[in-house]
C-alpha cells in the first residue's frame, strides 16, 4: 500500500475557513446571497456549457466544433467557474430535490448526476473538450480549466469516488480542479474533516447558496491520497465499491516479508481512498447497507433510517456471528491480516505491526 502523496501533488479540497463560517452556512446568512449574482459568478457561457456536454454524450473530447471559438472569441469566462457532481440517491428524498435546486441556481449543464455521468467520464471527456478548447485558442476555456472548482453532494464513498477520478489528473501532470463537499451521507466523516459539516442541514435551501459562495472563495487545502493494492483468496461474484476495481492476478512484490503459505489463487484489487479504508466488520456493515439501498432504494429514506439500518447491521455482524466463534484464533486481526507500506521514494516495504487487542 503506497503512503499519501508528497504535498504538491495531492487532491486539493476547498475547506471552510472556520468553525464559524460552517455554523453561519446553516442559517439565515444563506439567504442574503443574491441568486442573479451568484450566477453570475459561477455560470460558464452557454457555448462552452454545449461543448462539455455534447463531448461526455459522445465520449469525444475532439467532438467540438473548431470553429466555435472564433465565433465566441468574445465571451468572458467566469469569476468561479463551477461543476457539481450529486449522488441523488444520497439523502433520502432530498437528493432528487436537490438536484433541481441546483441546477436552478447553477446551470443544467453543469450538474452531474452520478447515475448518468461518472467521474472518469468528466475528466477523460469534460475536462478534455475544455483542453481542446484551449489549444484552438479559446482564451475563455483555457481560463476556465484554471479556475475550475468542484463541488460533490454526496456521502463519503461518493466523494471519495469524485477525488479517485480527479486524482487520475496528477499522474497526467494536469492541475486538479479543488473539491467542496455537501454533506449527504450517514457519517460524513471526510466533510466534518474539513468544516463542510456532518450532516444536511434542516434550512437546505438557504444553506446550499452559501455553501457553494464559499466553495467558490474558499481556502484550499492538501489533501494526502493512498493508494492501496489488495490481495484475497480467489473469490467469485464479489459487487466492488467505486473506491475499488479488479487487476490482473498480481504476485506479491518478493521485497515482502510474509508467513505461512500464500493461497494458490487470488482476486487482486486496486484503487485510492482518502481519509479512511475500512475493513473488517465496519466494512461488512457498509457494504450490506450499500446492497439494501440498491434492493429496497425506499428504506434508507433520510439520515435517520439510515442510521437504524446502520445499528441493525452493527447487531447482526462481528466476530459473534461469524466462523470464529468454533475457531477463536481468527478472532484476532494479527492472526489472518498482512499490512505492509511502501514510503515515496523508497523501494522497500515496510510491515505495520497489528495490534493483539483488535479483533474482527
């Protein structure tokens, strides 16, 4: 598993300034936000608007029409150009609801909806017309790509899936737009890292002008990212999170030091995750909420029902209700778990010791 990235090149988030501004986006404050102005700010010309979008509808970032920018050479770019990515499916009834209303304050064209446009779509297809743009010398594009910001409603998998496809953008040597967040999830716990809040605030409609002002002045903030390689015995049918995709069989790197006998086959994963990586029973508990909600979409209604299929997961998972309670030894994560770290820049492995006391 790789450490985060050096400073320099980590995802960039837009963080609130202070505890206070997070208080004062929840209130009235909000509603002093003019909607013409913050249009104004955040709005791309229509044209550039078309082009984006008709290049991730074809999967063409060379669809746009080379002849567009001498037609529009006039137009002026933006103070914030912005685009937001929301999960309806996240926060309850309120996801759909939300979404109109962003768009009603933005543009159509520049809210994404996870269900239809995925994050790799927007980078390879979006963000690539915008460079196409530039290099036909659209100076309104190119200024665009520079200032970009990006905004995510959704859960902690959810913006993590956003960060994961903006953070193809560093390999690519190519500047990663910053990222706010409007918390919709259960925990949120990334969005209470950075004083986006841990919840979805009561007077939303308010809250969401205010949260996407400051999205468009915040501080930005580094954020570290991990890229994690994993190897399990060889499993079928396994439904992997976004956070999560399958490689080739990957042999172990022979710098590694490991005991006991390897199993003949195994399923290897790759991907980058922020904050956290759960395993264990906080990751069964998820990824059996994650399967409800896509069976029975009706049950997790709002962040209350969530958090009751939450505790009713928690109470039907762990160590008591698994294998090892005829076999106690595989209590014992130290017993049937490996971690090893590789440093930036360094070429040897380096084993995390897992402490006796953490059981599964």
């Amino acid at each position: 598993m790789d450490p985060p990235a050096s400073p320099g090149s980590g995802v960039r988030v837009a963080a609130r300034s202070s505890m206070i501004d997070s208080f004062r986006s929840c209130g009235l404050r909000g509603m002093r936000i003019d909607k013409e102005e913050l249009r104004r700010r955040l709005v791309m010309p229509k044209y550039i608007r078309i082009a984006i979008r008709n290049s991730i509808r074809f999967k063409d970032p060379n669809s746009v029409d080379e002849s567009q920018p001498a037609a529009d050479e006039n137009a002026e770019p933006p103070e914030a150009p912005m685009v937001v990515f929301i999960n309806s499916r996240s926060g309850g009834r309120h996801g759909p609801e939300l979404k109109v209303r962003l768009r009603q304050l933005i543009a159509e064209e520049q809210v994404f909806d996870l269900q239809d446009v995925k994050p790799h779509e927007f980078v390879s297809y979006g963000l690539g017309c915008l460079d196409k743009l530039a290099s036909l010398g659209d100076q309104c594009a190119k200024e665009i790509r520079e200032k970009l910001r990006v905004v995510v409603a959704g859960g902690d998998g959810t913006v993590g899936w956003v960060l994961g496809g903006l953070g193809d953008l560093n390999r690519q040597h190519k500047p990663v737009p910053p990222v706010g967040i409007i918390p919709l999830g259960t925990g949120n716990d990334l969005s209470r890292s950075f004083g986006w809040g841990g919840s979805f605030p009561f007077a939303w409609k308010s809250a969401v002008k205010r949260t996407l002002d400051r999205a468009s002045t915040g501080q930005v903030c580094r954020l570290d990212s991990w890229h994690v390689v994993m190897s399990t015995p060889m499993e079928e049918g396994i439904k992997l999170p976004y956070s999560l995709k399958a490689t080739e069989d990957c042999a172990l790197d022979e710098g590694l030091e490991y005991e006991g006998q390897l199993p003949e086959k195994s399923s290897c994963f790759e991907g980058v995750f922020y904050n956290y990586f759960s395993i264990g029973m906080d990751a069964q508990v998820a990824y059996g909420f994650h399967h409800l909600r896509d069976e029975k979409p009706y049950l997790a209604s709002g962040p209350i029902a969530n958090k009751l299929i939450y505790s009713g997961y928690t109470c039907s998972q762990g160590w008591f209700f698994t294998p090892c309670t005829s076999d106690p030894s595989l209590r014992g994560l130290k017993n049937i778990l490996r971690i090893h770290v590789k440093k930036v820049n360094c070429t040897e492995w380096e084993k995390v010791p897992v402490p006796s006391r953490l059981e599964f």
